[in-house]
C-alpha cells in the first residue's frame, strides 16, 4: 500500500464534490473511496483494491 502524506489544496463544487489531482488519481485508479480516519483529524484514501481487503479484515 503506497503512503501519500501531505496536505493538498482542495474545492468543493455546489454539489459538494471534490475534484482530486490527476496525480493523486492515477495512483489510485478509477474507483477510490475516501473516509474519515478514526483515529486522527483528516480523510483516508484507499484504492478499490486496498478498499476490498479492508473489509475483509
């Protein structure tokens, strides 16, 4: 699992969407989920496949 640590300049469209990097994007593939860690005060990004072995654990 790659790690991407920093912080990233971001807008939110009138329906609340955010427009991710195309670099950030082409890690991650065409489908990504986004959440709120639980244990720190920012957002968790995860690959479809890293996403899949999440909830098998």
């Amino acid at each position: 699992m790659a790690s991407l640590m920093g912080t990233y300049s971001h807008n939110m469209d009138a329906k609340g969407r955010l427009n991710f990097p195309t670099k950030l994007r082409e890690g991650l593939g065409d489908v990504f989920y986004v959440t709120k860690a639980l244990d720190q005060p920012c957002l968790t990004v995860f690959s479809e496949t890293e996403w899949g072995a999440c909830l098998q654990k």
